[in-house]
C-alpha cells in the first residue's frame, strides 16, 4: 500500500457561471441492501479530498457504504502546501491517521486499506473488479463528451474546492477541453483569457452535446445489472469507480437517466453518505 510515516516524504468565469463483455446484464429488481454497523474510531480518519475528483468520491463512497465514520477535509484546488506537506506533492486523495503516524496515497490503496482491516468492521466489502470490458469500453467513448460537459460546470457550481477565484483559475490552467492537449492548453502563448474563452465555448456547446449524453446513457442503462450494483454478484470495485463518475453527469441539466441507472446513482448516493448534484444542475 502507498502509505509513509509522517514527514516522509484576473480572468473571468464563464458567463453562465474477470468477467468481460460477454457477462449478461439483465433488470434485476432492487433488494433492501442492510446498512453494516456504524464504525467510530477516535481519532476519525481523515481525507483530504476535492468534491468533484472522482478519485476522492472513490474513497468516500467506499467508506459511507461500509458505514465509518470520517472527517472529510476539502482542500482548495490551488491548495499545493497541504497535499505537499503530508505526501510530498500535490496530489488527492490522502488519509492521514494521526494515531498511527500514517499518510497513504491512491484512491484504491485507501479503500484496500479499510476494506482489509476489521478494525473498520466486516472486511471484503467489496468484490474485485470483474474487468468488464463493456462498461470500460462505454467511459472511453464518453471521456472528451464529459470533459466538454463537465469542465465548465465545476467553474459554475458552489464546490468548495472552487470558493475563490485563484483555486478557479488554477483548474482551467490545468485542465484543458477537447480539442487541445495539455502541451498546447499549458504553454504561455496560449494565455488564460484564451482558456476562459474555450470554457465558455465548451458550455455553449451543450445543446449539441445533450443529444449526444443522453444517447449514451441510454446505452449505459443496459450495462447496469441491478439498481444496488452495476455488475452480478453484488457490490465491488466496479461500483466505486462508475459510481464515482457517473456522480458529476448528475451537474448537466437536461440529462436523461434511464430508470435503473437513476435508482442506482440515488441508492449509493444514500448508502454511501454522498449528495448528488441534482439540485445544481445548469
């Protein structure tokens, strides 16, 4: 596991603000899935997150569903001294447990972590990943679809990563939209007014791109097996990462979730202790 004792280691917003493909996918009627005991440990872990990274929702979902008790802290995304002081770089998740003089790294190492300890409760919570190569075929087909979608509306949104203005900034610095790469989207020349401006271009482009995003999660309604877990056999690994992802379509007003695939983001969003943004939408 990634883990090290510690000391190891002005420009304007947008204007609107092992089981593959062949596995069968099938309806299945939703069971009343039994909430483990709730876990305190004193001192809580601690994780250090952004609310809209989807590697940090890994870990949190993954700790509500087991029912432990945590403190969440979100960090401001231009925030490099506290990412750096416990891990030596700029980098989210972390966990630091204060008892044990432990800081850990990578989303799916902390949830090994409290998955494999019965300090936390029951272990084995989670199955392994089955290496569906459908629902990893439908991610890839929607990644640069997402970026244009998603971007500009983290910019937009009350997350507490983006409050002020330098933490908004410094993501569209760093975080480019289709069609340019990092090396063009990075370089001087092209400016921070020019990425504002590409941002605002992206979020205009939604009436296009709606069509699109709802034609894919009509697709992706048939590869969700049940409204508790997306693949047979109950939860595991293939939930914490499309839960994960799936969490941010919730930001797009106007996107269309089939009936399971919206049981399944509001059943773990319960369990799993985590708001969807439904109520944001833009």
């Amino acid at each position: 596991m990634a883990a090290v004792a510690r000391g190891a280691m002005a420009v304007r917003r947008p204007r609107v603000a092992a089981r593959r493909s062949a596995v069968k996918v099938q309806a299945a009627a939703s069971t009343v899935v039994a909430q483990p005991p709730r876990v305190v440990v004193d001192p809580l872990p601690k994780v250090y997150v952004y609310d809209h990274c989807p590697f940090c929702v890994r870990v949190r979902l993954a700790l509500g569903l087991k029912n432990i008790k945590h403190e969440v802290v979100f960090m401001a995304n231009d925030d490099k001294d506290t990412p750096t002081k416990l891990l030596g770089k700029k980098i989210a998740p972390i966990l630091e447990r204060t008892d044990k003089d432990m800081i850990m790294g990578e989303s799916l190492d902390i949830i090994a972590y409290f998955d494999e300890s019965e300090e936390f409760g029951a272990t084995g919570a989670f199955a392994a990943a089955s290496g569906r190569d459908d629902i990893k075929a439908w991610m890839k087909s929607v990644k640069d679809l997402l970026r244009l979608l998603h971007r500009p509306r983290y910019m937009m949104a009350a997350l507490p990563e983006f409050q002020q203005k330098d933490s908004r900034d410094y993501f569209v610095m760093g975080h480019p939209v289709p069609p340019f790469d990092k090396p063009e989207w990075k370089d001087e020349a092209f400016g921070q007014e020019k990425r504002w401006e590409e941002f605002n271009k992206a979020f205009e482009m939604t009436p296009e791109l709606l069509p699109q995003l709802n034609e894919a999660l009509a697709k992706l309604e048939g590869l969700i097996y049940s409204e508790d877990y997306c693949t047979e056999g109950g939860l595991s690994y293939d939930d914490i990462d499309l839960w994960a992802r799936l969490r941010s379509i919730t930001l797009v007003k106007g996107a269309e979730f089939g009936p399971k695939t919206k049981a399944y983001l509001e059943n773990l969003s319960e369990r799993g202790d985590i708001p969807l943004y439904f109520g944001m939408a833009c």
